[in-house]
C-alpha cells in the first residue's frame, strides 16, 4: 500500500533564486486552448471509452456499441497519425504505420490480458487526445515535434504490454504541453527532468539492491539476467507510483497507473529513501537548468531552420540579412508561444561582429533572457549577481561576471550598479557567453586585486565545465578552484569527464585525496565488488590506468574469493592484497594463483601495467 508523502519542510526562502511556490503547485499547471479542445473533442465522446461504472465488466463492454465505436476511434486515429508522416516524414512512415499495425493485432489476440481494460479506456482517450493535437494547427508546434511525438507512441504501445496505457498518456501529456506557450513549455520540461531523475533513481536502487542478493544468496548469472529483466519490463511503472507519490509537493499532474507491480527482488524502496529523493528532485530543479534546457533545444531548432533557409551559419553580412534572420528568431518564439510582437532577441540566436555574422552554439545568452521572462510569468525569485570584472588586455573592453545559481555570462561595459541586477534590465546590457578562459581571465583579476587566489563562483564554475571539452577539463581546471565542501561541482566535472570508475578515481588521488575517500565510501554502499571495477577498467580507451590500492582492497571486500582469484590475477602483485587475499586460499592454491598471475604479466607487458603506481 502506498502511504502519502510528509509535507516538504519547506521551499527556498523568498528573495533567493530559486522557482516561485507556485512552480510546485499542481494547480498551477497551464491548461492551454488547443489542449483542452482535444481534450474536450476527446470528452465529448468519452461515452463509449470503457468505464466500468457504466460499462459493468469488460464482456458486457464488449458485447455492447461502444466496443465497436472504441475500434472505429482507435483507427481513424491511427490513420490520421499515419497521414501526417505521410506527408512530413515519409520515409519513416512505414515503420510507424507497421508498429500501429503490430499494436491491432495484438489487441484482437490475449495479449494484453487484464490490460485490455486500460487501453479502451484512458488509453483510448489518451489516443485520440493526441491526434487531435497532432491534426490541429497550433504555431507553438513544429511538424518535427509532432513527428517524434508520433513516433514515441509508435514505439510505445508494441515495446511493453503493460507500459501501453502510460506510454499514450505521456505523449499526449507532452504535445499538450507544447501548445500551451512558455508556460507550457517549462513544465514540459519539468516533468521530463523529474521523471529522467526518478528513473535514475529507482535504476540505482535497484542495482544496488541486486548486488546485495547476489552477494547475499550467490546468484548465479541466469537468475540475476532474468531478475533485470523484470524490472526492466516494469520500470514505467515503478517510475509512475513514485511520480505519484511526488505529485502534490513537486506540482506534477498524476500519472495515475492503474498497474502496481511489485520489485522482482521481493523489497520495495524504503519510504524515509523516497522522501531523500523528493528532496533532491526539488533542489535540481533549478530555474538556470530549466531555461538552459529550454534554450538548448530553441537553438537546435533556430540553427535548423537557419540551414533549411538556405544560408551559412556564419559568413558575411549585408544590409537585409539581419532583419532575415531575425524573422526566423521570430518563428522560433512562436514556437516557444510568445506573441509575433514580443519576438526572442535575435542577438540570443546570432553574434554580429562588423561586416559578419554567425550563429551561436552556446545558448547561454538566450537562456538568460529566458530566465527573464520567467521572472515575468511570476515563476522565479532572486536575481544575476555581479561577481568582478576583468579585461582580457591593458585598454581592452570590460567584462562583467554575471551568475544566477548554475547559469553564468559575461556583460561587455560593466553593469555600474549594485550588486544585484535587475531582470527588467537584463536586455540593456550586451550580453556574452562564458568560457574557461574567461574565468581564468577574471580569476587573475581578482587575485591581482585582493593579491589572493581567486576562486570562480562555484555556479559559474559549473556552467562552465558542462560546455568545456572533457580534456580541457581535466587539463586547465586549477585543483583550487573546487574545494572538498563543493560536491555539486565535483559530481558536475564528473559527469562531463565520462571516466570510467578507475580512472576517475586515479584523476581524485591526485588532485583532491577525500575526495577519493568518499568515492570508495559511495562504492561500498552501491556493493561495487572486483568484477565490477574490472569490468571499468577494461572499457577504458587509451592507456590501461590502475584503480587506486583503496579502491581494489574495498571492492575486494565486497567480493566472493573465486571472482577475486578471476580479477587479480591480471593485476600486479601487491603485499596487501597477497596478504587479504592469502588468508582466503589454502596453500597451494595461493602458489597457484601467484603463478598465475606471473604467467599472466610477463606475457602482456606491453598492454599491462606490471607495477602498481
């Protein structure tokens, strides 16, 4: 059974940046015209769709008109589907068209079993919801967010019989959102960063968990496969209880899954875990991250579309080129719902330098006149902060630091005012992405200032090493910038060095020791035993690196002494490991394994470390 969630202690305090309350109110959901005509088209005719109130059992529901009418529906909506990629996308018009096909047949045999119910009824209604979205004219969508929208469903109603039902009331959640202006478009993406964060969560969870049975019972791989396997084809599903569960206090719309599957491995997540999890949901879901988000996809598009207009993303510039690409910055803020007359800033999309002109690949610039207009709709509270200026040479322009929480840029001029900015005035000033130079730039400014070091504000630092190459990263970032408090910026540079498990633990010995210390602590709680870590440390391209001594004697705790014996042998000797390692085998088969392992070495010494560093 599944009990409420406490209420969130609380929410950011007033004044900091951070979403307004009225973010996290469900109530406060756009509800945008051409959503509710469909959903209304979809009411209106709602009569037919499968209700047990009025239907009694699904027999008598099939015996009765309406399970006629319901098939009739679900065709006529499939066709309309189908004719849209007909025209828009033809060459991927089959495989949608052979996927709805697939799905009929199923639906005419005991496939879906006691689903059926949900598909004739919310599913049904969920289908038609979307096309006639689809079918509608609505400016705020393009032809290609319908397509993948299509496409999603396509998919979605043959990869998992029991997901069908969620699957069609997703995508007919999302394209209801796209039709609902700015508003809509945020809490779209709001609620596919929630539900990306819950299924990462509950993967985790259940993977460590896994690993405890294994250790615990000695499973052996064929059960282990069929367990994953399990929880795989019901993942959706352990998503949509906890999306529920969440609903009220993070503002989302219930999902409401009528299928409770219970964990393949007999446990269910504990609730005080689900409660940790909301609370770190709520602390990601940042304003600077939802208008970043925002903006990475409305450049995507605008550079799309510049490329299909038949010009160069950068080159010269003549007197009408401008006002060109600004109409084009005008259809791209149609899409994202605002009026023609309140267009996006064309200098968000494209730098004009003299005589030429080139679009941007950064969208941090456009994402900070999101986050304004954010602040507009009431959503936002705090506001840009100047952090310093610097000059890149003696008598060169100016630069101003500007952070609001992970989203940083440059203002050329300086701001001239107090420390916060107003986002009324965010237009006024002319606006520049930041760079790793920049911040070293603006680093020795101020260390030259307070005759100190200079470390960047952490949000600055983060913003950018998501848009740094992974090299650089881990080449020019200085060890002091990021400090042993600052886990945010770690797991940020983490996640965009890519490192497998080994390396990255090499790349912390030698730059921040506890922070190696608390990777070997996270290891133990996930139950990373050897064949795990090797398993890293084999997929690491390029140079072979050994995991650090304390990263291989904890995963060696964690692991059965045969799969030791499996792992180490294509290690270096070592007197600790000999030693750990010598208590488990007997006499002989400790002679064997050290054997072994010299045969193993001395045979590879050229793809093989033969020492540990």
């Amino acid at each position: 059974m599944d009990f409420p969630m406490p209420p969130l202690s609380s929410l950011p305090p007033a004044g900091a940046a951070g979403f307004q309350p009225v973010f996290f109110s469900a109530a406060a959901a756009p509800v945008p015209p051409d959503a509710a005509s469909a959903a209304s088209a979809a009411s209106a005719a709602e009569t037919c769709y499968y209700s047990h109130d009025k239907h009694g059992t699904f027999e008598r529901f099939r015996r009765s008109d309406d399970y006629a009418r319901v098939n009739a529906r679900i065709c006529a909506d499939f066709d309309a589907l189908g004719a849209f990629m007909d025209t828009h996308a033809a060459t991927r018009a089959d495989h949608v068209r052979k996927q709805f096909n697939t799905f009929l047949k199923n639906l005419d045999s005991t496939f879906f079993d006691t689903l059926i119910e949900g598909i004739y009824g919310s599913g049904a209604q969920a289908l038609h919801e979307a096309a006639c979205i689809v079918e509608g004219d609505h400016v705020g969508i393009r032809p290609e967010d319908k397509i993948r929208a299509i496409e999603r469903l396509a998919d979605g109603i043959t990869v998992c019989a029991s997901g069908v039902v969620a699957n069609l009331a997703a995508v007919a959640r999302d394209l209801a959102h796209e039709t609902g202006g700015l508003r809509g478009k945020i809490w779209r993406v709001k609620e596919q960063a929630v539900a990306e964060m819950l299924q990462q969560r509950t993967s985790r969870w259940f993977q460590k968990e896994l690993n405890q049975l294994r250790d615990d019972l000695s499973l052996i791989p064929q059960v282990e496969d069929k367990l994953r396997q399990l929880y795989e084809g019901n993942e959706i599903h352990y998503v949509n209880r906890l999306w529920d569960e969440m609903a009220d206090s993070l503002g989302l719309t219930p999902r409401n899954d009528p299928l409770r599957v219970a964990m393949p491995i007999n446990k269910e997540i504990p609730a005080a875990l689900k409660v940790k999890w909301r609370s770190s949901i709520l602390a990601a879901l940042k304003p600077s991250v939802i208008a970043l988000a925002m903006a990475d996809e409305t450049l995507a598009a605008y550079r799309g579309d510049v490329r299909k207009s038949g010009l160069d993303l950068e080159g010269e510039r003549d007197g009408e080129l401008a006002a060109f690409l600004a109409d084009i910055a005008r259809a791209a803020g149609e899409r994202l719902g605002l009026p023609a007359d309140d267009a996006l800033n064309v200098y968000g999309l494209v730098a004009f330098q003299e005589s030429r002109y080139r679009v941007r690949d950064d969208a941090s610039v456009l994402a900070v006149e999101l986050l304004a207009r954010m602040e507009t709709l009431g959503l936002i509270s705090g506001r840009p902060v100047r952090r310093g200026t610097w000059s890149k040479a003696p008598g060169g322009p100016v630069f101003d630091l500007l952070v609001y929480e992970d989203l940083a840029w440059k203002v050329e001029g300086g701001t001239h005012g107090a420390n916060d900015v107003e986002w009324a005035d965010i237009a006024r000033h002319d606006a520049h992405p930041l760079t790793l130079a920049d911040l070293r730039d603006w680093s020795a400014a101020q260390a030259q200032r307070k005759q100190a070091a200079a470390i960047p504000p952490q949000g600055a630092l983060r913003h950018v090493i998501d848009k740094t190459a992974p090299d650089r990263c881990a080449r020019e970032i200085p060890v002091e910038w990021i400090t042993d408090t600052d886990q945010a910026t770690h797991r940020r540079l983490r996640d965009r060095l890519g490192l497998e498990l080994p390396a990255y633990a090499v790349y912390l010995q030698h730059r921040w020791p506890a922070q190696l210390d608390k990777l070997v602590g996270e290891c133990e709680q996930q139950r990373v035993d050897l064949q795990e870590l090797y398993g890293a440390y084999k997929r690491q391209p390029g140079r072979t690196v050994l995991p650090p001594l304390k990263l291989v004697l904890a995963c060696m705790d964690l692991t059965y002494t045969d799969h030791c014996v499996g792992v180490l042998k294509h290690w270096p000797a070592d007197a600790e490991i000999d030693r750990r390692l010598g208590r488990r085998l007997n006499v002989f088969e400790f002679a064997h394994f050290k054997l072994t392992r010299l045969a193993y070495l001395a045979s590879h010494k050229d793809s093989v470390p033969q020492a540990w560093p």
